[in-house]
C-alpha cells in the first residue's frame, strides 16, 4: 500500500498533508479492492492489536460490502472501545456565546448574508446566567462557540467569557473544564487560550477538498484553506496539546473527507507526537436559511455507522462525540460502534439556556446554529445512558491532573486510561446523583455505582474510590484519581 510521493505527513503545509492526489489515489485503491476478503481481514487483524491503521487501510474497510466483514468491523470497534475506554461515556454541553460572524459559509445560518437570524452576543452577565443554568442541569463540561467576528467577538471577549465560566459557582455546581471551538486564529492567541485553562481546542475542518472549501466558504478569515487547515499545527505550537478535528460529513463525498480526516490525525501523529484527542462526526442538518437539500452528498444512516466504526479502529486513541443533530435511534447506535461523549440537554441558541422565552416560546431557535434531533433533558439522556449499561461521566480529572497530549495518549495507547477512568466516572456521576437527578434516574444511578465499583481490578482503588462515593454522599465534592 505505497502512498503517493506528494503525501508527506510531517510537512507542515496544508497540500502536503493533505495531499489531494494521494486521496484520490486511495479511493481508487479502496474501491479495486472492495471485494478482496482476504485484505480485508488482514487490516481487521492489524486493527484489533489497537494500534491503529493507514488512511488507505482505513479505506478498505468502508469500502468492503461483505456483510460478514462489516459485522466484525462493529463487533471489533466495540470491543476496542471497551478496552481503551471502558463503558463510561461523557457527557457535556455547548454554549454559544455569540451569533456574530463575517464569513459566508453557506451552511451555516450564522453566515454574513442571512438577513432573518437576529445577531445577539451575550454580556458577561448573561453568561453568568447560562453558566448557572448548566449547573443546575448537572453539567461540568462545556464547548463553547461563537461566529468569527474580531470587532464583536475578539480573543479578549473569549478569554473574558472563560474566566466567567470558571468563576461562576452555584450550590454544588461548577464548570471544571472549558473546550473552545472558535475561528482559527494565530499562535500568540492560541497561547493566550492555554494560559486561560482550556481543556480541548475544537475546530472542523468542515471538508478537505480545497475546490469544494473555497466554494463552501465564499468570504471571509475562513476562506483561506491554508490558515484554516494549518490551524492544529499553530495551536500546538502555541502550547494546546489536547485538540479535536472533525468534518461536517455532508459537504463533500465522505469517501474524500474520511480519508482527509486520517491524514489529518496521521499528520498531528507524526509532527507533534501527539495525535487528535477527539474527533467529531457531525452531519449536515436543517437550519435557519438552511436546505439540506441543496447538498448531494448527504450520508446515509448505515454508512454513517461504518463511519463511526471505522474511526474507531482506525485512530484507537482518540475521543469520539457526537451532538445532538443525530435523533436518539442513531446515536443509541453508534454508541456501541465507538462513541465515548456525547452532549446531553443542548441549546444551540445564544442565551437558549437561562432564556425562558427562547428556551420555550415559538422563537425558541431564533439563534439556533442547527436543528437540533434529540430533544431530551440532561436527566433523560443520562436514565437512557444507565439503561443501556452506560456509566455516565462528568469527569475532568486529567484535564486538571496534567493528563493532557502525550501524557493522554500514552495511558490510552497503553490501555491504562480505564484504570482512571472508570473511578473518575463513578464519583462525578454521583456527584450527579446527589445533587440532581430524579428519583428514578438516582436509584438506576445508585444501582450502576455499586455495580462499577466491583468491576475495579485494584483493591486499593477500589477501596479509595468506595470511601470518596460514601463523602460524596455526606456533601464532599471534586475527588479524583
């Protein structure tokens, strides 16, 4: 499986790392080799040594239609998943902070042109509102967002609004981490985002394909394929070694931004050391001045399954999220294929949470950046997690304990991350017990915290993490290992 001579993964230039002719190359490699059964269980083996596979590897396997084929890739995706990450999932929630934006992405209704989204930004103390909103819904994670627009949304905003969130305490509740998914900036402001304590810097390269980019982005800082593209590399040269890439699959031909995904996590894996730590599959969907019917190139239900599969034997390592775009049947699917955080009670408005009258009235998605399919609160995607034998996380302990880029990587390759995973996830989740849940989502809960607590290996942190659930219990609050 040559690749081609153009491909070089440790450039630091948007065409060589991604490298248009190797992809085309690839799919066509992939497609002559759609029925070679033998290749096929070749890279299933390579991929169950949870090491991870090539792009081209990669896609092999999506293009096999052999349906024995394709149930041992699901079957191997969540065993791995399992032995990487246990059964605990994470849960967080995105905060828009801004609808403000000067590029013309004709996706997104945040675009320059749309004259029917009213623009708000929110005021420090309208994040203090949303912020408490959140915690009283149980929620220690957010993502936050905003449009690209230096003059309402510049990087002092930003950091600001992070400070707001970290200092906002309410009853039981904090924010322990913030991800920041914003506009691709310079190093000097990356390194501004990791002294202010992020935990992940987000940012889809929404697709690979630089014609279909520049057509997708029209105007605007986001028209420019290589500073958008180049973007993980000054974030990591900016000290922000957790990151997460991600396409909006629907833009172009997954077949093209899938294998432009791998080579964007072959090219962090081989520049840096450390390679994506979370990857996203968001799909296009409805919007205000949105038809997704004006994109070809929609995925359908079981190829976007493979997908998620697919990801998970090909980057092992790496965290998976899916939003609440996808409808409760698809993501109670693609949990079991490798998903490991998902978000959970979402607004995608600006000021959808503390805003009554946009939470509930008729104009409740007047800022929405996108439909959203699952509609369900924080309590009720938690009661599901619980009856489908999830273990429900809050946890943020190696964000704060300094487990972040290669550290990460390394336990997680090593398959050592469960060992601090699985005790983390029972304190946070009853933390959530204690302070939040229901009487029918507490007893699950309860019940699933007993249980988790035997399937530690270790008797000492066994014993450890008994002790800190029974203070968790008489009011003591944030253990973690």
């Amino acid at each position: 499986m040559e690749n081609s001579r153009k491909y070089d993964p440790q450039s630091s230039r948007a065409d060589e790392f991604i490298c248009d002719a190797e992809i085309l190359d690839t799919i066509e490699y992939a497609g002559r080799h759609s029925n070679d059964k033998a290749l096929a269980e070749s890279i299933l083996a390579k991929a169950a040594e949870c090491k991870g596979l090539t792009h081209r590897e990669a896609a092999v396997l999506m293009e096999c239609d052999d349906p024995e084929i394709t149930e041992r890739i699901y079957s191997l995706a969540k065993e791995i998943k399992r032995r990487l990450y246990g059964n605990r999932i994470v849960l967080f929630a995105p905060l828009y902070l801004s609808d403000w934006c000067v590029n013309g992405c004709v996706y997104c209704p945040y675009h320059v042109m749309n004259r029917h989204i009213p623009r708000r930004k929110l005021s420090q103390e309208e994040i203090r509102r949303e912020v408490t909103a959140l915690q009283d819904m149980g929620h220690k994670r957010l993502a936050i967002e905003a449009g690209e627009d230096p003059v309402h949304n510049p990087i002092e905003y930003i950091l600001e609004s992070i400070a707001t969130i970290y200092g906002t305490h309410h009853r039981n509740g904090s924010i322990r981490r913030v991800n920041v998914n914003i506009a691709a900036t310079t190093v000097e402001n990356y390194r501004k985002l990791r002294n202010a304590g992020i935990g992940t810097y987000i940012l889809f390269q929404e697709t690979y394909n630089r014609k279909n980019y520049e057509q997708m982005h029209p105007s605007g800082p986001k028209s420019d394929y290589e500073w958008h593209t180049e973007a993980m590399d000054r974030a990591m040269q900016g000290g922000i070694d957790d990151v997460g890439i991600g396409v909006l699959f629907g833009l172009e031909t997954w077949r093209y931004d899938l294998v432009g995904l791998f080579m964007h996590a072959e090219h962090l894996e081989a520049r840096f050391g450390v390679g994506p730590h979370t990857i996203s599959v968001p799909r296009i969907c409805p919007a205000d001045d949105i038809d997704t019917k004006d994109f070809q190139n929609a995925v359908p239900d079981e190829v976007f399954c493979k997908i998620v599969a697919v990801i998970r034997l090909t980057v092992p390592y790496t965290g998976m999220i899916i939003s609440t775009r996808e409808s409760e049947k698809v993501r109670s699917r693609v949990l079991d294929l490798g998903i490991s955080q998902i978000s959970g009670g979402s607004r995608t408005s600006v000021g959808g949470y503390a805003d009554d009258r946009q939470a509930q009235g008729p104009d409740k998605d007047a800022t929405a950046q996108f439909d959203i399919s699952d509609r369900r609160t924080l309590d009720e995607v938690i009661g599901w997690l619980l009856d489908k034998g999830h273990i429900p996380s809050f946890c943020t302990a190696c964000y704060r304990e300094g487990r972040t880029g290669d550290r990460f990587m390394s336990l997680v390759k090593r398959g050592k991350i469960a060992d601090c995973c699985q005790p983390n996830a029972l304190m946070t989740l009853m933390e959530y017990l204690e302070d939040y849940a229901s009487p029918g989502t507490r007893e699950k809960g309860l019940e699933a915290v007993m249980r988790g607590l035997d399937e530690i290996k270790s008797d000492k942190v066994r014993d450890i993490t008994a002790r800190h659930i029974g203070e968790i219990r008489e009011g003591k609050r944030d253990f973690r290992f």
